[in-house]
C-alpha cells in the first residue's frame, strides 16, 4: 500500500496563506479521510469536529484580516490520547478510563491552542502507554498503513499512523522508552524524543515520571522543529520542566556550512539481534554520510547492555507509584451496583475496579513494580538498577565529550506481524532495546526514515546531549536531504 505524503506543515500555511484552500475547507477535508480510512486503520479513538471547525473558521478570520497568530495557525494535528483536552475524553486507550473528560489542558496543548494549530482529535496508544505495538490499547489495534496486517508500534501507534497515512498534518506523541521513535520507524514518518525537560508534562498522564517526554510525529524534520519550538517552553506547573532556548529568528534552513561533524557508530547496537536487511539499509545511509565529508567512528557503550534490564526495573516500580491513584472512587471505572455498595469493604471496592478497568500488560507493570519496592527487594533490585542507569548515562557522556553525535537501529527489525509477540512479553520488550537507553539518560533522540526492507519503512536513530535538540534537528535535516532521492 503506497502512501501519499500529504502536506507539511510549511505547505499547509503556503495553501492559507496564498488561499488555495481555506482552514474550514482543509479540516473537513481531514475529516472525511479519517472517516473513511480510520475503520481499517484505527488511528483515532474520538474527533473533535465541532470545536476544530469553529477554530479553522477563526483562524479564517484572522486570514482575511491579515493577523494570524503563527506558522500553525489553522494547520490541523492530533494528539496522543494519554493527553489532556479540556472538555474532551482523555482515555489513555484504558477502559478504566474510558469515560474520564478531561478538565484542563495539557500545556502542550494549550501552547498548540494560542498558536492556532486546529486539534482534529485524540490518536490510539498502548493502554496508559505500556507497549510496543499499540496492541495493548482497550480500543484495538492501530494497524500498519504500509501493510495492514502488521502493527503500528507503540505506544504512539495512533500518532504515527495518522501522520503516515495522511489523516493530520503532525501529531504529538510521547515517548517512556522509544514509544515515539519505535512507531515512527515502523511508519515511515520523523519521530522526536527531546531533552527530558525540554517539554513540559503537565497534563501527560503518568506512566514513569522520569522517563515521560512528550514529542513530535511529522512527514519531515522541519516540522518536528516547528512544533518542538512552540511546545519547548518552561512551565511553572512542571517541575521538571527546563524548556528549550532557540536561535533568535531561526527556523530551521538545514546547515548552509556545516563544521566538520563528527559521528560515532554505537558499537553495541549493530552486533547480535539486528535483522540484516535491517542492518544493510542502515548502512547504506551511513555511506551516503561518509560520503558527505562526515567523520565516522566506532564508539563503544560498556553498560549499554544493562539499560533494558535496568529500564525494566525502573519503570514498573515508577508505574505501580503512578497508577495507584485510579481506584474507580474518585475517576475512572467504577463496576459496583448500588445494591452492592453496603455489602463490600473498601479494599474489595479497589481490587473490583482495578481487576475490570486495567489489561493484562499494565496488571503485570503493577505487579511487578510493587513487588521490586517491596521490602527487601528494594536494595537488591531497584537502588542497583538507578546505579546501572548512572554507569551508562556516564557512558553516553563519555561518548559526547569525543563526537557530535550517536546512529543506532531504532528498531531490530520492520514492523512485525498483529499477534507476532503478544503471548511472550520479554520479546516485545526486546523490540525497544535501542531506544530504552536514550530515556533514563534524558537525552535527546530522533527517528529518521533511511530507506525500505522487504517493501517496510526502516528508521535510523541519531542521539545527541542533552539541551542539543536544535543541533540534533539540524544535523537531521542535513542527513534527510542527503537521502532525498536515494530512498
């Protein structure tokens, strides 16, 4: 199934602008194509026709009279469904949640509102993003637009079916452990993972707070700079939350005279498990870069090997502390009968809802999180993992101090088959073993089509430090036009 590229981001606002198209008449066109594709593709769990139609009539408005408010004013995107919209359900693709209306937004939300951007509607993910492959998701499957009987990945499968398939200009996603890059590969689109901090996460509702980082889908790197640009900004509702700061004035224009840039090759990453074909595409990207005048050398990661095992000791024990707010008391699903509710203790009120309202792989997260800060397995698990996780953040630094940046795989292999790897959890979680590391070292990271095997996208994965992004999406876009063509 080949795939029409659709419009970008900058050609949306060339169309406004110029009046080729008016913004009521491109978001009723996005309507109707995910009205006809999303039965097939199930991209989307709910739309948001009649306020994203009444912004697209505003942003007319301001068309005629020569006031927009930004580049994405009027410009129609989707949003990962694990993210708050006033007035609007926020499911996080769980059915404990499935009725939950948010009552704020998320700031990445409200950032996108004050620019323009029009919110088509919410994406499909992994439930409360907890998967490789959105299969997980108490709404089905998203399904592959490449090829229908293969998954979308996860957990921002939605996200990054909507942008491949043309059902949105961009979309934002969020990323715990590759859950932008990895869909993004298997979709044949840009996926962007920052700096943890460089977006705020108010309003993302929590799988594991130290690894959480919203991000960008797009059709190409400019776009994913465009819409990190507007959500990068310090928030005082987060913590956390550093923001970005940008070259005055500065969209970026690719690199006119690129210094002499130096990349190291992750040694670990192109060994044992890597699908050749898989293997053989990415180097032929890596010749197209030396080729370019781009030094390359091998670089070794020591620890990298631990980061899985780590990552999957952190992160059930972050999401069993996040999850244990959703009881069906306060929000969410809630199975007593009113004859019922004097009969049972409170106790047997949670174990009720949470058995009916969470699936199997968020049960087995909880479960396994509980136990590895239960007492007496918390030295020996948890504090060991946090150690492992400095040993290879250490790494990659180490590594920053003598190149620019890092390639990896971002996935071992294309997308694979609906049902390939549901019965054996520990294979799924090996889908995500380039990715992972990236998160517990908060560092930047961006999934990058480089070419097709066996007829699937294949995505290349470039690290940079921290608070780098802009160099990441400049050296990206230099690398996206040297395949212009080549692909």
């Amino acid at each position: 199934m080949m795939l029409a590229r659709g419009l970008t981001i900058r050609e949306a606002r060339e169309g406004l602008d110029k009046g080729q198209f008016s913004a009521v008449e491109l978001c009723k066109h996005y309507f109707q194509k995910i009205k006809t594709e999303n039965k097939k593709l199930n991209a989307f769990i709910s739309l948001n026709e009649e306020e994203a139609l009444e912004s697209a009539r505003l942003t007319d408005q301001r068309i005629k009279k020569g006031s927009i408010k930004s580049i994405l004013d009027g410009v129609p995107l989707a949003i990962k469904d694990n993210l708050c919209q006033k007035g609007r359900k926020t499911t996080a693709g769980s059915q404990i949640l499935q009725n939950y209306v948010a009552p704020y937004d998320a700031t990445v939300v409200r950032l996108l509102k004050e620019a323009g951007a029009i919110i088509l509607g919410k994406t499909n993910l992994d439930e409360f993003a907890m998967g490789s492959s959105t299969e997980n998701s108490y709404f089905g499957p998203s399904k592959n637009p490449w090829d229908l009987t293969r998954v979308s990945g996860g957990s921002s499968g939605g996200s990054a079916v909507a942008v491949a398939a043309d059902l949105c200009v961009a979309a934002l996603g969020s990323d715990t452990g590759g859950s932008i890059r990895q869909p993004a590969s298997f979709c044949g689109v840009v996926g962007l993972k920052p700096t943890y901090g460089a977006v705020s996460r108010f309003g993302l509702i929590a799988m594991a707070s130290s690894f959480d980082q919203i991000g960008p889908l797009s059709k190409n790197v400019f776009d994913s700079a465009v819409l990190l640009s507007f959500i990068s900004q310090k928030d005082p509702l987060d913590a956390t939350s550093v923001g970005l700061k940008w070259p005055k004035g500065a969209f970026l224009q690719g690199l006119k005279n690129p210094r002499k840039i130096k990349v190291g090759l992750i040694k670990e990453s192109f060994g044992e498990g890597l699908d050749e074909k898989v293997k053989a595409i990415l180097f032929k990207a890596i010749e197209i870069l030396k080729d370019a005048d781009v030094e390359l050398i091998e670089v070794s990661l020591p620890h990298l090997n631990y980061a899985l095992a780590a990552y999957y000791v952190i992160m059930p024990a972050e999401v069993s502390s996040n999850l244990a707010r959703y009881d069906g008391i306060r929000y969410g699903l809630s199975r007593l009968s009113e004859e019922r509710k004097e009969e049972v203790t409170l106790e047997e009120v949670y174990s009720l809802n949470r058995a009916l309202g969470f699936g199997q792989e968020v049960k087995r997260r909880i479960m396994l999180g509980t136990y590895l800060l239960s007492a007496g397995y918390y030295e020996a698990f948890y504090k060991k993992a946090q150690k492992i996780r400095r040993l290879f953040t250490e790494d990659f630094l180490k590594a920053f101090s003598t190149v620019d940046f890092l390639i990896s795989p971002v996935s071992p292999s294309v997308a694979f088959k609906l049902g390939e790897k549901t019965k054996d959890p520990l294979l799924m979680y090996l889908s995500d073993i380039y990715t992972v590391p990236v998160n517990p070292a908060g560092l930047p990271a961006i999934s990058l089509p480089c070419g097709f095997a066996d007829n699937l996208p294949v995505g290349l994965q470039i690290i940079a430090s921290h608070f780098e992004d802009y160099s990441l999406l400049q050296f990206s876009q230099f690398l996206e036009n040297l395949l212009k063509g080549r692909l």
